[in-house]
C-alpha cells in the first residue's frame, strides 16, 4: 500500500505533450489554463521548434487576438513564437525551415501582422508586448521579406507605429524599432518614402542628439545613420526633403563635434573609439549618397553642400542668389585633415569631397580658397620640430595640403589615404579647362624657379631621384597620374607642357624638351627593372600626351633612341611584365598612328623598324594580352586600395581610371594602325571625326596638276588661232548683214502697211466682238428682264383677276348701297321728323337736368339737416357723459369730431359725384346735338349709322335716367356701373366709326394697286417692243 503511494507518475513523452498542451490552448474556457498551456509550450519551443510549430503554431497565433488584452500571457505568446524562429542549434529538430514556416502562417493573413502591429499602439505601454513585436516583426521580415513588406505597407497606420517607436524612451524598444525600419528599407521605395513622410530624419538625429552624437560611441548611432543611408539611397525625392528641411546643418554639426581637435589626443576605450569611427564613416557615406555622379539632384545637392562657402552672385532682376546649407564641406575637410582620425576615415572623407566638386565650376573655384591642418605637421611634430611640437598646427592651403599628402607622405599605411588625396585632385581638375591651365602654369612657373621641388608633379617627373624611385614608387606614379589629368583632350595644356624645356642653349648645353626628358626616364627605369608602377606611370602619361598630337610625336620621334628603347621594351624587358610590354607596344602604335611623312623618323621608317623588330603578331599579342590581364580587365570590380595584412606589400594599384576608359575606347583603333599604309598619314581627330591623308595622293595629283597645265597652254593657243579666224569670219558677216539689213528695210515696210492693215480689221473684228458682246449682254439682259415681266405679269393678271372678282362683288355691294340710299332718303324725311321729336326730348332732358339739380340741392341740404340734428344730439349726449366721466367725454367728443368729418367728408364726395355726373350728362347731350346736326348735313350713308346711334344713345339716356333715379336713390354702387356703361357705349360708337373708315380704306387701297398694276403692264409691252425692236436691228447689223 505504502509502496503503491510512494510510486513517481509515469513521465510522459515530447509527443504526448505537446498535443495534450496545445488542445488545452485550443479548448481552455479559463484564462489562466491557457497561460499554463502556453508556458508549457514555450518551455519546449527552444528543443523542439518544429513539433511546437505544427501543433501549436496557429493556437498562438489566435491567443494574441484571443488574450490580447492580458499582459502576461502576449508576453509568453510572444516568446514562444521568437524561440520558434531561435531554436537551440542542438536541437535535433532546427532547422531554417521552421522560421520560414512560422513566417508564412504569420503573412498568410495580414490580420496575423496587424496584431503584432496593434501592440505598438500608443496606449500600450507594455514593454515586453512592444519590444517582442517589434523582434517577432523582424523575424518575420528576415524569412519572408516581400510578403512582410506588403503586409506592413497594407496595415493602417503599420509605417506610423513603427517610427512611432523611435520616440521610446526605453532604449531596448527604440533599438528595436530602429533595427526593423533598417531590414524594413533597403529595397523598396514606397515604404522609403513613407518612413521618410513620418518625419524620421528629425527623429533619427534626435536619438543622435541623446547618444552624445558621432564621438558618443553608441551602437545605436551607427543603425541610426545605416537607416538613413537606406532612406537616402538612389532616392531624389527622400534626398530634396532631408536638403530642404535643414538636416544638412545638422549633419554638418555631428561631423564638427566628431573629433574634438587636436587637444583630444588621450586614448578612448577601445570599443568607444571604434564605434565613433563607425560612425562617422557611416555619416560619410550617407553624404557620399547625395553626390551620385550623373544623378539629376546631384549639382543641387554640390550646392546645398558647400553653403556659405559660394559668393553671392548676381541674378536676374538685380537679386541675388546663393546656395542653402552649411558648410559640410568645409567640416569634412577638417575630418580629412584631422590628426586624431584614422586613415580610413580620412580617406572617405577626401572621397566625399571629390564627389562635392567634381564637375561643378563654382565648388572647384573656391575649393582652392580653404585652409587645411598641414598633414606634414604630424612628421615634423615626430621629430620634435615645427610648430606642433610646441601645440600648434600650421595651416595650409587645400591644394598644397592635398599635394604634400600625395607626394611628400612615404607611407605604405597611409597609401588609401594619398590615392583618395589623388581622387580630390582629379576632382578639382575635372571639366575646368581654366582650373587645369592655372595648375599647370603654376607648376612650369615653379619648376623653372627650382621652387617647391618636393611637391611639383612636374619637377618630380623631370628629375628623378634614384631614393625616391626605390623607396616611393607610388610618388612617381602619382605624379603621372595628376599630369595625365592636366593634358588628357586639352590641345593647349600639351602645347604649354611641351615648351618646358631642360638646359641652357646658351652655356652650350643641350636643350632637352620635357617629352624628351620623360621618354629618357622611362628608358632608364626599364633599363635599370625599376619598379613597374613607375614605368607604368610614365607609360600612362605618354600615350594620353601623345594622343592625337602631332607636334608631341615629331618631339618624341626627335631622338630616335627613344623609339628603339621603346620597341625593345615592348619585346622583352628584365621582369617580362605584361604590363609593362603591352603598354610599350600601345605607345609605338600611338606613335605609328599619328606620324608623318615629315617627322624626324618619316612614317614608313616607324613601321618598318615596328614590322621588322616586333612583328604584327606579336604586335597585336602584347596589346591582347595587355587588354585580358586581370589588373585591367578586372579594374572596375578590384579594390583600388592596400590590401591589409602582415607582410606589408605594396598594393596591386597600376593604372588610373582615367587612363583605363581611354585604353577601352582606343584600343581597336590602336590595334589596327599598324595594318594602315605608311602613305595614308593621320591627322588630328577633332570632336571624334578622323580625317586621313595619302601623301602619294598628293604627288599624284601635283602631276596630274601640271598635265592639265600643259593642256591648258595648248588649249589658250588654239584659241588665239581661232580668234583669228573669227575676225575674218565678222567681217565676212558684216558685209553679209548690211545687204540682208537693205532687204530687211524693205520687207519690214511692207510688213508694217500689211501691220497696219491687219490693225485695223483687228479693231473691227473687236469692236464687231465688242457691240456683239454687247449685243449678248442686253440680250440677256433682256431675257432675264422678260422672264422677271412674264412672272410679274402672271402675278399681275392673277392679281387683276382677283381684283376684277373683288370689284365684281364691291360692284354688286353698291348696287345694293345705292338701292339701300334710296330707301334711307325715303327715310330721311321721317328720320327728320324723329330729329325734331328729339330735339324736344333734348329740351325734356334739360328740364330733367335743372330738377335734378334742384333735386341735389334739397338732398345736400338734408344731408347737412341730418348731420346737424346727429351732432345736436351728440352735443346733448356729450353733456350728458360728461357728468358721469371725463373719460367718456373725451372719447365722445373724438367719435363726434370723427363722425363730424366722415359726414362732412361723405357730403362732398356725393356732392362732386353728382357734379361730375351732371357735367357727363352735359357733355353728352352736346355730342348728341353735334352728331345729329353731322348727321343731316352729310346725310346718305351716314343716316342709318346716325338712327342706330340716336336709337343707342336713346336707350343709353333712358339708361341714363334710371341711372339718375339710382343717383337719387343715393346707391353708390349703381353710380359706378352707370359710369362703366357710360364708357362703354363711348366705345362702341369709337369702334364703329373706325371700322367704317377701314372698310373706305381698304377700298380704295384696292383701287389704287389695281390702277399701278395696270401701269406697269402697260410700261412691260412699251420696253418688250422696243427691245424686239433693237434685237431685230442689231441681228439685221450681224448679218451685213
């Protein structure tokens, strides 16, 4: 019994567990079951990732959106899923697959990335929900990339919280943040450009700021620049907003505090020091992003990166213009210059200043101007001497510092830095024909003056040193390398460096010109197995010199050992160096190519000696070997620097790149002069066009010249003979022609009377055309006005039809008016008598009127009676109010006076109705009287009018009365309608007497076209005769 309790449970295997842990994940209801579940599974993702992975995997996943609100279970969720991607690497299940696994069902969905965003939330300050996000987000971005990316890019606010978290004051979150943006930008430039839109310039130099700039030695600095190098990389729109908002100023700052000055020279922590070296090259390299050569921002960002340094220059308008920024120039100079920095440092930052100036004008032109910490202070400093020594530091000028840091430094260790000093020059020669001849001249200048021996190219080139040559071959070589940029396509800068000559004429030496000089030199050093990057300097510098130059080569040719020498050293030298021998073999092709007949060596000679010693084939061998040597072929894709190690060896740097692109490009050309004939000589290729020339062309077209001479004398003289023979021939002529001139007047006389005659029946025959012409003119003419007649004689006739039907049917209708005349003077007679009858119902109406006013009279003067007695009894009604109260007096007294003047007012308005109606009634009865005396006087048409007018106006006047009984009556209403009919029978008397003057009108308008349409036809027969009249006598004239 006791031993069965004391028993250990059975342990259960990796296989059993795991599913058992991720069903409860899937299934648990309690949240703390599925914590425990989860801690289970992360105490087995790190040996067993990929059993975790396939059982588990999207259980967690869900427990994010599920718990996402619960601290301590995103946080082992979370972790879980990292150890996913980190197994232990002696798990027997790790494997790279598993992480790409785990990524795709992350990026499967993009809800899966918007919840690790969703704990970047602003109100989640978590820390570790936030910082294994943003680690898990990473992950995940490692395995799958572009779905990430998209999936990110896709999310709202995804780019937002992501450089939201720069702003964490937590540094393991910042860091974080900073490290996924890094792995976030490098490719793609959509999310460039919305990581850069999220102000993250600002945010990044502001983590700069905190970590104590460049010299603070913080990992983070370093992230924080490769971000922004990823940013700014082939990026123009990214670039324009980091120049435009003033970053520059701030780059320029960072770099001014890097190295504290030459003060700084105790020791710093080795991973301090380090760091800040990291850091400043990797600042230096994001400037280097803003010069791309070729790009189309990069003579903006020239500008905007030498600031203050470019004089304000004159624009249009009378403004002025200069560029924005600060300097950075300068403060990269400073850091080149500097004695605490290393030399790799110090290299880049020559490099970034190259590509500063390189092609701008303005930036070459004041580049000149700046002063510089002499890099030969720290060699005097060593040997206790110069001003160093004794805590200061000379300064010099950039050229000089530039030139005593290529020329004077004998250090193998600082080789990077003299080749990147040697880039900056070239950069400040480049494109600038005036820079390059100022350079030039101050060089010959100081070299005749035996000044500045240890620094001028062009005396080191000239004379040698046998120390120098052994100890410092690259001097020699850089030396060459700067000349070569000097004369490389500038006409006139080889013309100024050939002049240069060496010995006095007149203390009987000889005079040696400097192409001379250096071909001797380079006979020498291969004589002597110099160092080949001398000879190869030499080599470099004479074929860009003697290149399409003609005078160079005759200069060259002058001394004819220097063609042997050379032609030996292409065969065979003491080291066999390819490259030695493929470029002598270049150089006497050069030569070949652009000799002439007249040169020192004659053309031919060149290429026999060439033929004969070396060969084609073997011509053409050095040059394909040369072409297919590693240290040429491989140039642009080998290092261009010391190669660090222990056996310190100087570095595999031969040629200049430069002189690489001439090889190139030249090289077929070069290759096939040996093939052309010595007779077709070359001249100088202008603007990329070669023009040949054959001398044996041109001797035979002096002969041919001197044949057509020959002819041309025999030729003048058969034209003497046949002068001759043409005077004899004029006079023959003339004696012909003055009897041929006698006929000539006679027959011209009776050609001018035939002249005259035919002048004449030419001017019938066109006056006959003319008046026939004329004849067709008015025959037309009369067509036309025939055919107009015809149709305005049919209108006419149809017209005069319908007028004859007209006055047919007015005919008809004063039939009948006179028929109806008749009767209306029978009628006359009695109308007379009516006229009488109503004369005396006139007399009956004015009697009516003079009661009617007698009527009126009575009316007002009972109106007024009434009105009197109302306001006696108003009066008596006042007096009796006012006992009782003033205020019923008061208001009495005003309805009285209102009731007063309504009355007052009603009387008169009555009274001037009644006047203006009795003046109507006057003016009425006189129209009556003057139309009934119109009426008798004009009588005849006008009797029936008039009777139905009387007959009107009778019943209108007995209108009229009632109209008066109505006015008696006192009805205002009536008034107005008896005034309305009033005017209405006015109107009716109007209409009828117009339309009575219409019809006349309209009767005789009638009468009076019929009688022009008459005329008319009458005046169309008088011309249609006359002009059948005219027609027949002018065809009458034809005829004759």
């Amino acid at each position: 019994m006791l031993s069965t309790l004391t028993t250990a449970p059975a342990k259960q295997s990796v296989s059993e567990t795991i599913p058992i842990l991720s069903g409860r994940l899937s299934t648990a209801t309690l949240l703390e079951d599925r914590r425990a579940a989860i801690l289970g599974l992360r105490s087995f993702a790190k040996q067993y990732p990929a059993s975790v992975a396939s059982g588990a995997l999207r259980s967690l996943i869900g427990s994010l959106d599920r718990d996402g609100e619960d601290v301590d279970t995103v946080k082992v969720v979370l972790e879980t899923l990292l150890y996913l991607f980190e197994p232990d690497p002696d798990s027997p299940e790790a494997s790279p697959e598993i992480a790409m696994w785990v990524a795709d069902e992350f990026t499967m969905r993009h809800e899966n990335i918007g919840l690790l965003l969703g704990f970047l939330d602003r109100e989640r300050l978590d820390f570790y929900s936030r910082l294994y996000s943003l680690q898990l987000l990473a992950a995940v971005l490692s395995a799958r990339p572009e779905r990430t990316e998209e999936c990110i890019v896709n999310a709202e606010d995804g780019i937002a919280r992501i450089v939201a978290a720069l702003d964490e004051q937590r540094e393991p979150i910042r860091d974080a943040a900073v490290g996924l943006l890094t792995d976030l930008t490098p490719i793609s430039t959509v999310i460039q450009g919305l990581v850069a839109f999220e102000n993250v310039f600002g945010r990044v130099f502001g983590i700069v700021r905190t970590e104590g700039g460049l010299a603070g030695g913080a990992e983070v600095v370093v992230n924080c620049l490769i971000l922004m190098a990823n940013l700014l990389r082939l990026n123009p729109t990214n670039q324009a907003m980091f120049r435009d908002m003033g970053y520059l100023a701030e780059a320029s700052r960072l770099l001014k505090d890097a190295y504290g000055g030459p003060q700084e020279l105790e020791e710093l922590p080795p991973r301090i020091e380090e760091l800040r070296n990291r850091s400043v090259f990797a600042l230096l390299a994001v400037i280097r992003l803003f010069l791309v050569p070729g790009a189309s921002v990069t003579p903006q960002n020239q500008e905007a990166f030498l600031g203050d340094l470019l004089q304000p220059e004159r624009g249009r308008g009378g403004r002025t213009s200069r560029a924005r920024g600060d300097p950075i120039l300068v403060e990269t100079l400073q850091i080149a210059f500097s004695p605490v920095a290393e030399i790799s440092i110090k290299s880049e930052a020559l490099l970034a200043c190259a590509d500063m100036i390189r092609g701008h004008a303005p930036a070459q032109e004041v580049f000149a101007g700046i002063q510089v910490p002499s890099p030969l202070a720290d060699l005097a400093a060593a040997n206790g001497q110069g001003p160093q020594a004794n805590g200061g530091i000379p300064r010099v000028y950039v050229i000089d510092g530039l030139l005593d840091l290529v020329l004077a430094v004998n250090s193998l260790q600082a080789f990077d830095l003299r080749l990147a000093g040697c880039v900056c020059l070239k950069a400040y020669f480049y494109e600038h024909a005036q820079v390059r001849m100022h350079f030039l001249d101050h060089a010959i200048r100081a070299h005749q003056a035996n000044a500045d021996q240890l620094t001028n190219v062009l005396t080191i080139l000239l004379q040698p040193t046998t120390e120098s040559l052994t100890g410092d071959p690259y001097k020699y070589w850089f030396a060459a390398v700067l000349m070569l940029h000097l004369l490389r396509n500038n006409p006139e800068a080889k013309s100024l460096a050939r002049g240069v000559t060496e010995g006095d004429e007149a203390n009987g030496e000889e005079v040696v010109t400097s192409i001379q000089t250096i071909a001797a030199h380079l006979l020498s050093c291969v004589a002597k197995s110099e160092d080949p990057r001398v000879i190869v300097g030499y080599l470099m510098l004479l074929l860009c010199w003697l290149f399409e130059d003609l005078p160079g080569v005759n200069d060259f040719l002058d001394e004819f050992t220097n063609l042997q020498g050379l032609i030996q050293a292409a065969i065979e030298n003491p080291h066999g160096d390819v490259t030695v021998q493929g470029l002598s073999a270049m150089l006497a092709g050069v030569i070949y190519e652009f000799s002439t007949k007249d040169s020192p060596v004659p053309r031919a000679t060149v290429r026999e000696m060439i033929m004969t010693r070396m060969g084609r084939d073997r011509y053409v061998d050095k040059l394909s070997k040369l072409r297919s040597h590693p240290l040429m072929r491989d140039y642009e894709v080998l290092p261009q620097k010391l190669e660090p190690g222990l056996d310190q060896k100087l570095p595999d740097v031969f040629f200049d790149d430069a002189f690489v692109e001439f090889f190139k490009d030249n090289y077929s050309r070069i290759l096939r002069a040996i093939d052309r004939e010595p007779d077709a000589e070359v001249s100088v290729v202008i603007n990329g066009v070669e023009e040949g020339v054959s001398r044996k062309l041109v001797d035979e077209l002096r002969e041919e010249i001197a044949q057509k001479e020959t002819e041309l004398r025999d030729l003048l003289a058969d034209r003497e003979a046949l002068s001759k023979q043409l005077s004899q021939e004029q006079a023959a002529h003339a004696q012909t022609k003055t009897l041929q001139s006698t006929d000539l007047a006679r027959t011209n006389e009776t050609l001018t009377a035939l002249r005259a005659q035919l002048a004449t029946k030419d001017r019938a025959i066109q006056a006959a055309e003319a008046q026939t012409a004329n004849v067709m003119k008015q025959l037309t003419a009369e067509q036309s006005e025939h055919q107009r007649a015809r149709a305005d004689l049919a209108r006419a006739t149809e017209t005069a039809n319908t007028l004859r039907t007209q006055l047919a049917d007015k005919d008809k209708t004063i039939a009948t008016a006179e028929t109806q005349l008749t009767t209306l003077r029978q009628q006359l007679a009695a109308a007379q008598g009516s006229a009488q009858q109503a004369s005396a119902e006139i007399s009956r109406l004015k009697a009516a009127n003079d009661a009617l006013q007698r009527t009126h009279g009575d009316e007002i003067r009972r109106v007024l009676a009434e009105h009197e007695a109302t306001e006696e009894n108003l009066q008596r009604q006042l007096a009796a109010a006012s006992k009782t109260s003033q205020e019923e007096t008061e208001r009495i007294r005003r309805e009285l006076e209102a009731g007063r003047k309504s009355a007052e007012q009603e009387a008169e308005r009555v009274k001037r109705r009644l006047e203006g109606e009795q003046a109507d009634l006057k003016a009425t009865i006189s129209r009556l009287e003057v139309d009934l005396m119109k009426a008798q006087a004009e009588g005849g048409k006008k009797v029936g009018e008039l009777e139905g007018r009387l007959k009107k106006e009778g019943e209108m006047r007995e209108k009229a009365e009632r109209r008066v009984r109505e006015v008696e009556e006192g009805g205002k209403k009536e008034r107005e309608e008896k005034d309305k009919e009033l005017k209405k029978a006015r109107g009716l008397v109007e209409e009828k007497e117009k339309e009575r003057k219409a019809a006349q009108g309209e009767l005789d308008d009638l009468l009076m076209v019929f009688g022009d349409l008459e005329e008319k036809v009458n005046k169309y027969k008088v011309s249609l005769f006359g002009w059948l009249r005219n027609m027949r006598g002018g065809v009458t004239n034809l005829l004759l």
